[in-house]
C-alpha cells in the first residue's frame, strides 16, 4: 500500500471533516450555553438528528460503496454507474419527501413532536438533498479531487456556523426592540428550531453548488446494470440501517424508555458530552474516505490482503493515541460543553470513545465481503450487533439511563468486531498483525489506568475547577501520551518481517 499517498488523501479528507467538526464543535458551547440543561432543548436536537442519521442510511441504501464497487470494474462504464446511481438514488429521495410532506402532521405526532410539525418537515427535506449529495460526494472521491470536496463541504460548514453564532449571540440583542421576534423565539423552544431551519438553507446552498456534478445525471440509464447494482446493494442497505441503528438507536429508544421531561433532560446531556468522544469518529471518517477508494482499487491488481493490512495497523495505532489524548486533556476538552450542568455526563466519554474504536476496526474488518460480494454478512453480523445494543439500553436505561446508552454501543460495537474478524478469517483471511493490535491494546489500557489513578491521587472529579492539581494532572498525561508515542515510533521505524500468508496455510 503507498502509505504517502493514503495520509496525504487522508489529511486533505480529514480537513474538511476535522475542520468542519471543530467548527461544528465550537457551536456545542453556544448550544449548552444559550439551551438550559433542565429545559431539554438539546435533547429536542439529539433526538431529531438520530431520527437524520437513519433516514439517511435508507435513502443512500448503500449506494456509495456500491458506486466504488462498479465504478472500479474494468468492464464498467463508470460515467454510466455515476448517473444510474445518482438516478435511483435521487428518485427515493424525492418519493420520501412527497411522502413525508403529504402525512406531516399525522408522522410529526407519532415522533412526539406534534406541536412542531415542521421540524419534521424541515428535517425530512435535510436528509432528501443529504441522500443525493452523498452519492456526489462519493464520486469526487472516486474521481480523486479531494480539493473540489473540501470546498464543497466548507460551502455548508462555514455559512452554518455564522447564522448559528449570529442566532443565539447576535439576535437576541434585537428583541428588546421587536418583542414579535422574541416571541417566535420562545415559540420555536428559545432557538432549538432555528437550528433546524438554517441546516435546511446551508444545504439547499451546497445542492445549487453541486450542479456541475448533478449534470453527470444525463450521462444515462442502464436498466441491467441498475439491476446488477440492486442486488449488490440491498444487504449494503440492511448493513447501513442497522450500522447506523447502533449509533443513534439509544438516542431514538432514549425519550420512549424515560418518558416526558426527564428523558430529554438526560438525552440532552448525554447527546452534549458524547460530542466530545465522537472526536474520535473525526479520524475513523477522514481514514474511511481516502481508504475505501485505494481498497476497491486494489481489484485491478494490488494487493489486497497487504493494503488491508497495513491499513488495520495504523488505524489502530493512531486511534488508540486519539483515544488517549482525549482522555489526558478531558479538563480542557470539558468545555466543549459550556455549561457544567452539563458535565456529570462525562464519564460515558471513555466508553463510548472506546466504542468507536471498535466500530473503526469493524469498519477496517468489513472489507471481506465488500470485495468478494458477500454483503449479506455485512447485514447479518450488524444486526447480531444492534439487537445486543438494544437488548442493553431496554433492559438497563429504565434503571441507569444514559450510562446504560454508552455501554451498549460499546457492547454492540464489540460483538461486530468479533464476529467480522472471526467470519472474515475463514472466507477472506487476512494476516493483521495481533501482536502489534495486543500490544497498543495493552499498553493504551495500562496508561489509561495510572491516569485515572492519578487522578484518584489528586481527588480531582471530571468537574474539578482548575488549578494546580489539574495542571498537574495533565502534566503527568503528558508523560503517559510521550511514552505511547515513543513506541509508535520506534514501532514504525522498524520493518516488519511481512507475515506469512494465511490463505495459504488453510
């Protein structure tokens, strides 16, 4: 695998997801400093954008790895593939707004939100152009301009992040003059349903961009290939719904386990302090969009079992130090969330962090049936793993609320890690270096405990005030960070002797 070429996509895919989530981050402060805790607003916004996240997987319903697939077939017409795609893709889209619009009212109340039906409204029409940019997106990535992305994606990020500063910092300083405009404000629950509507307007922005690649949907139609790409797709599309099921089903289950205003409350604080760990989902993403292009590359000649991996032994090593270097700076990164009402929800950060690390070798893990079309596994295995997460959250939330959330994520994410690696082993081995992932496993957990020792020592709490003792702290993480890196480079100045090929003592 060219290794500079893989971090040099991965940096410039990364900037747009690093820099947009770091944008995107600063407003968490605004949100848990202008939304009250004990209002559950911010629950109003985590429940929503749960409901986003799966709409989303429907509509795309694995189109994007499916575009990858064909596209990087010799005997396909690529252009051909992107317009059939942007086609299908497009047309469930513009089904589901129809739907949603006609039946707004009767949906909006069975999703609790039956004063607010144009929430849903506005959200439905979000998701609609998020499915048909996504596609688009994903051919900028196979076409390789990483650039042309990035501005696209900025296109959203910065006009968003503008209006929202200017909606909670700068308009309230008009009301004393216009009491109409602080009355809509207090009617859309003090802001939480601005946020919605300026998401609607900075996406529909990004679609009137994209029209140099939505013309790309007159290059044609081809009902055998559309046929052909169906079929791939549909376990992608069982995969993709249950995938995402594991990420945002605790937060969709969260409202319907603790009824009325409790729920949103806890909903709220815990959607604000997993902000923090998702930090780490920043990394997985980048990896995710300048790996997956060089992996179906590797169809048409490269070695694949190598690029896989090379691929799973950095992604583990550089995960694990992100893992530790949120966890070392937790007394800065706290104020990601403003308000310290908000703080007694951070112990679920290292769970989920945790979590994600095992949804990121998952994702390294799932290539095998990706590439020798068995994507039925994909959906078998994700399923195995969101009952579990369910099964967690329904028995346990009622009685530990949102703790209960963390750890059926991490319980949800391991099983598919498991179950992906042992499945993948006997269809499509791959020799992954154990000893490195066992050895940056173990010394990431010995690190991680004499932190949290020390700081039993120093009697700090993650809502400690800073001070010396904190300073301290950190200092002494600072040490455990150096140690870990020290090892990640000796480790990567040594070559490895390659492992032997296990394909062949099978």
């Amino acid at each position: 695998m060219n290794l500079k070429s893989l971090a040099k996509d991965t940096a410039l895919y990364g900037l747009s997801s690093i820099v947009g989530r770091f944008l995107n981050y600063l407003l968490v402060p605004v949100y848990t400093y202008y939304i009250a805790a004990e209002s559950g607003g911010y629950g109003i916004v985590t429940n929503l954008y749960a409901y986003t996240a799966l709409l989303l997987a429907l509509l795309t319903f694995g189109m994007e790895t499916t575009l990858f697939r064909f596209g990087g077939k010799a005997e396909e017409d690529g252009s051909m593939v992107y317009s059939t795609t942007l086609r299908m893709v497009g047309l469930v889209a513009l089904v589901f707004v129809a739907a949603v619009l006609g039946f707004l009212r009767p949906i909006a109340g069975g999703l609790g939100y039956a004063a607010h039906p144009e929430y849903v409204g506005c959200m439905a029409l979000i998701v609609a152009q998020d499915a048909f940019q996504a596609i688009m997106f994903s051919r900028l990535r196979q076409l390789g301009r990483p650039l042309r992305f990035l501005a696209l994606k900025f296109a959203f990020i910065i006009p968003n992040v503008l209006l929202t500063l200017f909606l909670f910092i700068g308009l309230p300083k008009f009301f004393p003059a216009h009491p109409g405009l602080e009355a809509l404000w207090q009617q859309y629950n003090y802001g939480v349903g601005f946020i919605f509507f300026l998401n609607l307007f900075c996406t529909t922005l990004v679609s009137l961009l994209f029209i140099p690649e939505i013309r790309g949907i007159f290059y044609g139609w081809d009902s055998k290939l559309a046929g052909r790409m169906l079929r791939y797709t549909w376990p992608l599309l069982l995969l993709g719904v249950v995938g995402i099921l594991n990420q945002v089903a605790d937060k969709i289950l969260f409202p319907k386990l603790i009824p009325g205003e409790e729920g949103m409350v806890q909903l709220g604080i815990y959607g604000a302090c997993v902000k923090i760990a998702l930090l780490l989902s920043v990394l997985t993403q980048a990896f995710r969009y300048a790996y997956e292009p060089i992996v179906f590359a590797g169809g048409r000649g490269k070695d694949n079992p190598e690029t896989l991996r090379d691929g799973m032994k950095y992604f583990v090593i550089f995960a694990l130090l992100a893992f530790l270097g949120v966890m070392f700076y937790m007394p800065l990164l706290r104020y990601l969330v403003t308000n310290s009402a908000y703080w007694a929800g951070l112990k679920v950060v290292p769970i989920v962090m945790m979590a994600e690390v095992f949804m990121g070798i998952y994702f390294n893990l799932s290539f095998w049936y990706k590439l020798t079309d068995q994507t039925i596994w994909g959906a078998i295995m994700s399923a195995v793993s969101v009952a579990v997460m369910i099964g967690v959250n329904v028995a346990f939330v009622p009685r530990f609320g949102y703790m209960a959330c963390a750890w059926g994520g991490f319980a949800g994410y391991g099983v598919a890690m498991l179950l992906s690696y042992f499945l993948g082993q006997k269809k499509a081995p791959v020799a992954y270096d154990l000893r490195s992932f066992f050895t940056a496993f173990g010394l990431t957990l010995a690190l991680y405990a004499v932190s949290v020792l020390l700081r039993r020592l120093l009697g700090l709490s993650y809502d400690s005030p800073l001070g010396w003792k904190t300073v301290a702290f950190m200092a002494g993480n600072t040490v455990l960070l150096a140690v870990y890196v020290l090892w990640v480079w000796r480790g990567l100045r040594r070559r490895p002797a390659a492992p032997a090929d296990s394909s062949s003592e099978r």
